[in-house]
C-alpha cells in the first residue's frame, strides 16, 4: 500500500509567498507539465466524456507537484477574487456605471453592485473583528460613496 505524504503545502502558506502572477505562472507551468501525460494519450474526440481514461493515465507530477497544483489552483480563485474587488473599484473610480461594469463581470447590473457591497459589508465585518488588512473607516466610506445606489 503506497502513503501518500501529507500536504505541507496549503493554500494559506502559499497565498503568503506568491503574488497573483507568480502563483498564476507556477500553475501553468505544473498544469503544462501534467497536461503532457493527459493530452497525448487521451487525443481522441471519442474519448471526451470518459472520465475513467483519466484515471489510467497517470501523470508526469509527484504527489507533492499534484498537491501544489490543487493549492496554488485555489491560491489563484482566491487573489483573483480579491483583484475583482480592486478592478471595480477602478472602474468605478474611472467614470464606469454599473451596467458597464455588470457587462465585463457577465452579470446584471444590479448583481455586480450588490456583490460589491456585500464585499464592502464583509470588509466592514472584518475591520470591526480586528483584521488591520481589511479596509479602514475612511476608505470604506469612500468606497460607499462611489458604489452609490443600487442600479434599478
């Protein structure tokens, strides 16, 4: 029976030593080199929805690659969620309405404002629980202020 060693590389470890790119540029690189051993042997359009293929494939990574892949996959979800937060509030900022900004996140108007205040809610939350990296009173307000009202 073969052990599988424990992770020792999780998310919360590496969301603190990789910034966005580097985290996004080490999951292609780990995703490339186990997309070798998938993609050459499971080439055939008839293939496509055998999930069980898969498994008889094998992989070009170790366990601990494979892991690091899965953690740096989840590490990427999350930065990437947080620089949405940053990208509306440029937008915004920018001269951007809500339908816009809506259209470039492929959601209504109306979904986008309110999944941005409730960020901003949860940042509130977060302060108030002692989190000094959540947003202080003043840029909360700001930030309030230029999401505006909710869009009809």
């Amino acid at each position: 029976m073969t052990t599988v060693p424990e992770v020792a590389t999780t998310p919360e470890v590496l969301e603190s030593e990789f910034s966005l790119v580097t985290a996004v540029t080490r999951l292609d690189f780990l995703s490339r080199r186990d997309n070798v051993a998938v993609d050459g042997a499971n080439d055939r359009a008839d293939d496509d929805d055998d999930w069980a293929s898969f498994k008889a494939l094998g992989t070009s990574l170790a366990v601990d690659e494979a892991l690091e892949l899965l953690a740096l996959g989840e590490v990427v979800a999350r930065k990437a969620h947080a620089h949405r937060q940053l990208g509306i509030r440029a937008a915004l900022r920018g001269g951007a309405d809500w339908q816009q900004i809506g259209r470039a996140l492929g959601v209504p108007p109306r979904a986008a404002w309110e999944a941005h205040v409730s960020w901003l809610d949860g940042q509130a939350a977060a302060r108030q629980g002692g989190d000094t990296d959540a947003l202080d009173t003043d840029a909360l307000a700001a930030a309030r202020r230029l999401a505006g009202r909710r869009p009809a």
